[in-house]
C-alpha cells in the first residue's frame, strides 16, 4: 500500500447545486487532497466554481492535487438569467423549474467530462442517481453522500419504507412512536412512494457505500441503526465546514459590506450571549407576512438580535427597532463569525443541516422554524434527542424554498425566544446542552476523533479497493 501514491489514484466528485450540498462536498474533496493525498477533479458550473475558487487557490499553494472544471451553464437554453447557476441565487418562484431543467441538462455534458478525466472512483451527490449507471459502467466505485445526519432516513416514512429490508429484525429499526412525524411536516409529498421507493433503492444497491455530513456523538443509536439495516458500509465525516477548516465562504446575494462590518463591530457591545441572530438560510424566500411576524416577536421581546433577510423589502416598525435594538442584514452574512461572537446567545434558524452544524460547533442553542426539505427531521432531531434547542412551531413542510405555509404568528415566535433568552432553569439547562454538543463536535474532527477516523478510514478503503482490482 505504500505505492498508492504512484498510482495518483484519481477521485471524482459531483456536487449538487445546492450550496447546503455544494460546499460540504468540497471540503471533503479538499480533504481527500490533503488528508489522503489523492488526486481530486470537481466538476461544476461558472458561477458555482467562483464561489470557492479562492478556497482552492490557497490549497493548490500546499501542492495538492485539486482540479476545477466549469461546465458551461444552459442559461439560454432555459430562459435564465445569467449567474443562476444554483438554488441560493433564485430571486422569483418562476426560475425554479427553470434551474431544475438546466440541472437536467447538464447531465450528459457531466457524464462525457467524467469519462474524459478516466477516475477510480467517483463520490457523488445522492441527486445524481444517473452516477451509479455511468460508475457501474466505467467499472469503479461511486459513492453516495448525504450532507445530513442518520437520523433523517428513520423518520422519513417513505424513506423508511425504501431501505428497512424484510429479512432485517424488526427490532432493530423500531422507533418510539413519538418520533414520527405528521404527515403534514413531510418533504417530498408530490412524488409517488413506489418511484420514491425505487429511486433509492437501485442507489443504496450499487453505490459502493455513503457518506454522512454528521458526527457520531449525537446520534450514536441511528448510526448503528443505519449500518444494521440500510448500508453497511457507512462513514460519518462531520461537522465537515470545521474539519476541513472552511472559512467564511459567500454564496449568493449581494455583499454589503458596510453592514457586514457595522454588525461585526455592534456585536462588540452587546452583553454575552444576549443577541438572537436570525437566518433562514440562502434559499429560502419568505413572504412579507412572515417576515413582519418575525420582526413584530423580536420587537415585543426587546431581545437585541441580528436579522438576516434574502431580499430588501419594507417592513412595518422596523425603522427605530432596528437603531435601538438590532441591526438588519440584507444578502450575505458572515455566519460563523456570528455565531462564534460571544454576544450571540440564540439562533433563529430554518433548521437546514449546515447551519445546526455550524451552532453546534460554536456552542449556540436553536430556536427552531423549518420550512421545507429535511428541516423538520433535524428539529426532531434537536429537540426530542438532543435537547440543545425550542420550537416556534411549525406545523407545514413547504414544497419548495418559497415559503406558503401558513403564517406562523408573533406570539408564537416571542414565546420561543422568551423561552431561551429569560435565564430560566430550562434554558440553562439547554444552554449548557449546546455547549456540551460544542465540545463532542470539536473533538469528533480532532486528529483522533470518531469523524477523523471515519474520514481516514474511508480514504484507505476506497485505495484498498481500487488497489485490488489492479
């Protein structure tokens, strides 16, 4: 084995254009690069390549092998501006189907560019089902990533019903009946159990293995659960963003940077841990009413805050509330620096899976609001297992990034904040929790830790694999 490096074993990876899958996928071909030496190709888009081309500069300076190939993006051909080139850059309903078209059609320039560079292996994003034919076909393995936790695949039903095997005992995926979630608060209800079904069964079938964006310390039950009875072989790898040492990476919107800088240094002067920081991500798009909720609960609450919004709009009241108490961001925010500024003592999220890593790695409790996708699998996750976080409430699981669901009221929103920030012994006890999470997080990705091991532990079977069909 001392020779593989001779061999300049050479891995693929296809990122999904979604930057919630899109950057977590990078650190781990950064990883590979730098941790295993291994020669890596990425292969996306113009735009999206901008987005971390800088990150890649900096480790192509150490001399590992890391290879950007922009394909280009069939704007024209599906009627979309040009830039959008993933899902945090949509401004309007209309350009989803749009971008989800364009995606399509970049398959087979994906599949032609791949066979061109003649790989060992290719890691891909569990969106890209066609990966396992063209894998199958070059005869190498692929593997399949997750950028969340084990948890998901139990509490999803439909899911469930994909990858628990009839030969497998029933008590090894049995789950307290509190866990399941309405149906109501599940994703994916426009598409047919029987394709859901067997989309990902034909996947689990012949990818090589899969790859969690998660640690073993907060979910060790569902790890062992997953590997019992979904996919033996399985490697947890997370919190990827502080394993792999990712800095602040901007995604999308514009960058104003006055503002940037004048939260940056108002966070200076605020008490520790007594500002709610407020984000729902890069996707999502609230409507008006939403968001006049949320600013109406952070008003009655007189919680300083940091607000993070997609788009300027006007919002009722918000002119003296944001001099007095707060400060407003439109766009891009720093994230990890916020969340790491000791002032920080709450975040209000949508529960995507990057940004509950990126509070458990800073030791920050959650308020809890998710909207669509797997978000209401990781609330379940924080507050019936984890107990670092309180719910708003909500109770619809949107379609898409734009947000229909009911309105969720300002009552229901001040009650949660007030729940976490008025120094109860609930909240001090769910303040300690996520600090505890903190912790096993940091230690997970320390040389040594369970996803360092996992993480070296995979990079050495896949070179024992393609060693021995040499």
């Amino acid at each position: 084995m001392a020779d593989i490096e001779n061999k300049n074993l050479h891995v693929v990876f296809l990122p999904y254009f979604i930057c919630s899958h899109m950057l977590p996928l990078l650190d781990v071909a950064i990883l590979f690069a730098t941790l295993g030496g291994l020669k890596v190709s990425v292969i996306t888009t113009p735009h999206n390549a901008a987005i971390f081309q800088f990150t890649i500069n900096e480790r192509l300076k150490s001399g590992v092998q890391i290879a950007i190939h922009s394909l280009k993006f069939p704007s024209e051909q599906v009627d979309l501006p040009e830039g959008i080139e993933n899902f945090s850059t949509v401004t309007s309903s209309e350009q989803y189907p749009k971008l989800k078209r364009a995606i399509g059609l970049l398959q087979k320039p994906m599949e032609n560019l791949t066979r061109s560079l003649s790989p060992h292996c290719i890691f891909s994003d569990y969106f890209f089902p066609w990966s396992v034919d063209l894998a199958l076909e070059l005869k190498i393995p692929r593997l399949l990533f997750f950028p969340y936790n084990f948890f998901y695949h139990f509490t999803n039903k439909p899911y469930k019903k994909v990858v628990e095997p009839a030969t497998e005992s029933s008590s090894v995926c049995q789950l307290p009946r509190k866990l399941k979630l309405k149906r109501s608060r599940q994703p994916n209800q426009d598409i047919t159990e029987a394709s859901f079904e067997a989309s990902f069964r034909e996947q689990f079938k012949w990818s090589y293995g899969t790859v969690h964006n998660t640690f073993l310390e907060i979910e060790p039950t569902y790890a062992n659960m997953y590997k019992k009875s979904i996919c033996k072989r399985s490697w947890h790898i997370g919190p990827l963003f502080h394993l792999c040492g990712r800095k602040e990476v901007r995604i999308s919107g514009d960058c104003n940077t006055s503002s940037v800088m004048n939260c940056l240094n108002w966070l200076d002067t605020q008490k520790a841990k007594s500002v709610v920081y407020v984000c729902f991500g890069s996707m999502v798009l609230l409507n008006d009413m939403q968001l006049t909720e949320i600013v109406l609960a952070l008003k009655a609450s007189s919680q300083p805050f940091v607000l993070v919004t997609k788009k300027s709009m006007p919002i009722p009241g918000v002119g003296d509330f944001e001099e007095n108490n707060g400060i407003i961001i439109t766009g891009w925010a720093p994230q990890i620096k916020i969340l790491n500024h000791p002032a920080v003592g709450a975040f209000m999220t949508h529960c995507g899976w990057d940004s509950v890593l990126e509070a458990m790695v800073a030791g920050v409790p959650l308020i809890t609001c998710p909207l669509f996708a797997e978000q209401f699998h990781n609330e379940k996750l924080i507050i019936q297992i984890l107990g670092n976080g309180v719910e708003v409430g909500s109770e619809v699981c949107n379609f898409s990034p734009e947000i229909k669901s009911p309105v969720i009221g300002n009552d229901k929103i001040k009650k949660a904040v007030m729940r976490l920030m008025r120094g109860s012994f609930e909240s001090e006890m769910i303040r300690r929790r996520a600090e505890e999470i903190s912790v096993m997080a940091k230690r997970a990705t320390e040389e040594g830790g369970s996803s360092y091991n996992d993480l070296m532990a995979l990079i050495q079977e896949i070179k024992d694999c393609v060693v021995g069909k040499e």
